[in-house]
C-alpha cells in the first residue's frame, strides 16, 4: 500500500524499523505483538526519519495489531513532531478490519489532523482502491 500511496502521491517512503527484528515465524509474531499491546511497549526504532518539518502531510501505515497500531508505529508518532500536520493512517488486516487504529493514532497525535484511514484485507491493495481513497480524502 506505501508504494501505491507513494506512486499516486509523489510522495517519500520510509520504512519504520525496530532496533530488534520482529521474528518470521507468523504465530510467534503474533504472540509477541499481543504482548507488547497489552504492555504498553514501545520498541525502540532503527529507523532515523528525516527532517519531517518539510511535509505538511505524513502517510503511516501498519498492520493491525490486536486492534491498533504495530508497536513501532506507535514509537514512532510519540517520538517524533507531527504538530499542525494532516496524519494518514492506512492499515492492512488479517480478517480484523480497521480496530481502534483511527482512534489509536488520534490519541497520539493530538495536535495533529488524522484523516480517515483506508483499511485492506491482506496484502493485496488495488491500485483504483488507493487511488479512489486518496481522491475521497483530497490527497490526490
């Protein structure tokens, strides 16, 4: 879905990682991600985002995770300034649908204008679907 937004938006992609690599096995994944979620962690990231001053408008995508956001998202958006910017958030589900990830990342970002996220099953986002979300949400 990132590549898509970015090709439709002209937009900059940033991978947000955890210092420590979640594992690959789907079941011990999910375990962990319970875990953190009911424990309130946030990772520390890997990842070092540029100077976001520039950008009136940030795309954040994750998974759903028990209901809200991956962990390292939410490190993410408490760590860094989104203050006076529209916030885009966009999930992918397993059977899930969007949970609480709205909510979730207009709690973290209450200074911020979160725009209503585009919520898909799998993996699998259709170029039209993006691009008719971006065209609803005035981002394209």
């Amino acid at each position: 879905m990132a590549k898509l937004i970015k090709e439709a938006t002209g937009g900059t992609l940033c991978e947000i990682l955890p210092e420590k690599a979640y594992p690959v096995d789907y079941n011990t994944v999910v375990e962990q991600a319970k875990k953190e979620i009911q424990a309130g962690l946030r990772p520390a990231l890997k990842t070092k985002v540029m100077d976001l001053s520039v950008y009136d408008t940030v795309f954040v995508g994750t998974p759903n995770w028990w209901s809200t956001i991956a962990s390292p998202i939410a490190t993410f958006l408490e760590n860094y300034n989104l203050t006076g910017k529209n916030v885009v958030p966009f999930c992918t589900h397993g059977g899930g649908g969007s949970g609480n990830i709205e909510g979730t990342v207009k709690t973290l970002c209450p200074d911020s204008r979160v725009v209503s996220l585009l919520s898909v099953y799998g993996n699998a986002a259709k170029a039209s679907e993006v691009e008719a979300w971006l065209k609803k949400i005035g981002e394209n």
